[in-house]
C-alpha cells in the first residue's frame, strides 16, 4: 500500500506540473493575443485617422476652388455691371438730347440722366476696387490650396506615426515605412495642377456658373415693318486672364436689301484683368450693332488689377475615372519596445516580430443622391470626400 501511495504523489506533481505549464502556456497566449489585438487597433486607428486627414484637405481645397469659382463669377458681374451702366448713362443722355424739346417729357429725362450719371460715377470706383478685391481673394485661395496640398502627405504620415505611437507604443515596420512612401507618390500623382494652357478647366466650370444677365443681356425692342430698335450685351473672358463686358443699343432700319444700323444710341463696355487684343462674343454684339460696338471700344474702361484665372488642382485625368474616386492607404505597424517571439522564430533563427498591417480608403460619394440619378464623379470642386477601412491588399508576413 504504501509504494502505491508513492505512484500517486508522483502522479499528482506531474498533473500539477502540466497544470502550471498549461497555465502559463494560456496566459503567455492570452497575453500576446492582447497585444496583436492592440497592434491591431493601433494600425487600423493610425491608418483611419491620416485618411480623414486627407479626406479633409481634399474638401478643404474643394472649398477654396469654389470660392475662387464664385469670385470670379462675381467679378464678372461686376465688369457686366460697370459696362451697362456706362451704356445706360450714355443711353439716356442721348434720349435726353431729344426728349427736351418735348413738353413734360424734358423734366423727366433731364431728371433721371442726372441720377444716371451720379450712380454711374460713384459705382465705376467702387465696383472696380472690389474687382480688385476679388483678385486678391483670388490669387491667396489659390496660394492657400497649393500650399495645403504640399503639406497634406508628409503630414499625413507624422500623423499616422504619432497615431500608432500613442495608442500601443507601436513603431513602422521596414515594409511600412516602404508602404507609406509609396502612398505619398499615389498623393501626388492623384491630382494635377491645371496651368498655363490647361486652364481651360477651371474656364468652362467658371463660364458655365454666369446667370444670364453676365452671359447675355440682348433683346430686341420695337420691331416694328421698317424699324426696330436692337439691345445688344455680354460679358466674356477673353482667354484666361481678362474679363471685357460690352452693351450698345442701335437702331436698324430695313430696306430692299435687309435690316442696316443706322444709328447708335447707347453704348458702354468696362474690363478688368491684362490688355489683350481679343474679342470676345458679347451677345452678338459685334454681329448685330457692328458700327455701335467699335464706338464702345474706343470709350472702354479697363483696369488691371486682376491676374486672371490662376492655376488649381483637380483630379488628375488618366483616363480611368472611376480610379480616381479613391486613393488608397497601406500601414504596417510593430511593436517598438519589445521584440515578442511568435511560434517558428525558433525554426527560422530570427527573432520574429508581431506585425499588423491595416488600409484605409480615401473616396468621392455625396452623402445624399443627386436628385437626377447621375453619379458624380470625384473632382476638387466637389466636397464629398470620406475616409473609412478597408481589406488590406495583402496578410501580413512576419
């Protein structure tokens, strides 16, 4: 009995050494699970928040292109403005030259060409000095986007790098620190900056955003069997750096061989931006009051204040558009105080290290469809950009 009580002690330390062994096996394994799954969180956290980041820049920027869009529309306004009240001055003075021989009339239009003339003289400064403001506006959003894009990468990086650090102690691997500066040349190949003679971008959404009394101010009026009196206007940007507004007013008369201008009552044309030689549209202007319109050029206000349409970034076009609707982000993470074994570091005679790789994505989607069904695509005018996590294109190799 007793050596059978012996075969039992040593029966029961061996259980307990396997308990403890299993134990310490569990809590060694519970232990770096905690840890992978605080590597984890720490690169999805580090990756999401450089996204938003750059989510964010790239609304930002959508915003300062909007706003030079409208400051440039608004300049237009203004030229259109500054032209026609030129030609409605000049219009009603020479109306006024006949009207004063007609009794009761004379008061009237004596009357409204000295209001005329004292709002047009008090208007021309006043709006071309917030031409000039317009233009300053201008030229510092567009500044303040070109510098914001510059920095927006390498932010983004130190970003995702504090990120990490604060949230596990977590450093960048070798193959992180590659997959990041791959990332900042997709950032920089992801848009393009629209200068000199590609500026025809930035003109058609400008042009496409003027109300019609900036595009066209024309009408015909009186057209009566012989006569007919013709109102002619527009404003154009000439190029890509002078707005020019112009507005006659003629009369036509028709004989055997068609409707002739015969004379011109009115005229005003204004311009804000370099000189140019170019001509632009107008209404029709120059096709319909031709002899009126050349009387407006020689009487044309100009200003230079502005500098024209300066260069913006937009998506670059590569020709495969839907491409451009996300920019993905890759980030590999380990830990950096310590080196934690993982099972076959031993096999391979390296001291293997726990590594977590996480993506996130960069994208253009409205919140909200738009009312006619269409998609719209992402542009640096269109502030829809968001960021979220997505598959890694990859797993992770130790």
């Amino acid at each position: 009995m007793s050596r059978e009580r012996g075969h039992a002690v040593a029966f029961v330390l061996a259980l307990l050494g396997c308990l403890v062994v299993a134990t310490l096996l569990v809590h060694e394994s519970g232990r770096l699970a905690a840890q992978k799954r605080r590597l984890v969180d720490s690169a999805d956290a580090a990756a999401l928040s450089a996204a938003q980041f750059e989510a964010r820049v790239l609304n930002l920027e959508s915003y300062l292109n909007r706003a030079i869009v409208a400051d440039q529309a608004a300049m237009a306004q203004s030229v259109s403005l500054r032209s026609w009240l030129d030609h409605m001055t000049r219009t009603v003075s020479r109306v006024d030259q006949v009207a004063r021989y007609v009794p009761y009339l004379a008061a009237a239009t004596r009357t409204l060409r000295s209001l005329m003339q004292g709002a047009n003289r008090i208007a021309q400064p006043v709006l071309t000095a917030g031409e000039g403001a317009l233009a300053l506006y201008t030229s510092e959003f567009a500044l303040a986007g070109e510098a914001l894009h510059l920095a927006a990468a390498p932010a983004a990086v130190d970003l995702a790098r504090r990120s990490a650090s604060a949230n596990a102690g977590a450093a960048l691997s070798p193959r992180g620190e590659a997959l990041l500066a791959a990332h900042v040349a997709r950032w920089s190949g992801h848009t393009r900056r629209y200068a000199g003679a590609a500026r025809t971008r930035q003109q058609d959404l400008i042009e496409r955003s003027l109300d019609r009394f900036t595009t066209d101010r024309g009408a015909t009026l009186a057209n009566l069997a012989i006569v007919k009196l013709e109102k002619r206007g527009g404003t154009d940007l000439l190029g890509f750096d002078t707005w020019r507004g112009m507005d006659t007013f003629a009369l036509h008369r028709r004989d055997l061989f068609g409707w002739h201008e015969s004379l011109s009552i009115g005229w005003g044309a204004a311009e804000q931006g370099a000189a140019t030689a170019a001509r632009g549209r107008h209404g029709n202007s120059y096709r319909v009051n031709r002899r009126t319109s050349r009387a407006a050029m020689r009487d044309l206000r100009s200003s230079r204040l502005s500098r024209g349409l300066p260069a913006l970034r937009d998506i670059a076009d590569t020709g495969a558009r839907d491409t451009s609707l996300r920019l993905d982000l890759e980030f590999e993470v380990a830990p950096a105080p310590a080196v934690l074994p993982l099972p076959g570091a031993a096999r391979n005679g390296d001291a293997a290290r726990m590594l977590a790789l996480s993506s996130a994505r960069v994208f253009h989607e409205r919140p909200v469809r738009r009312a006619d069904g269409r998609r719209e695509l992402g542009s640096l005018y269109s502030p829809y950009w968001q960021a979220r996590l997505a598959t890694p294109p990859w797993p992770v190799l130790p």
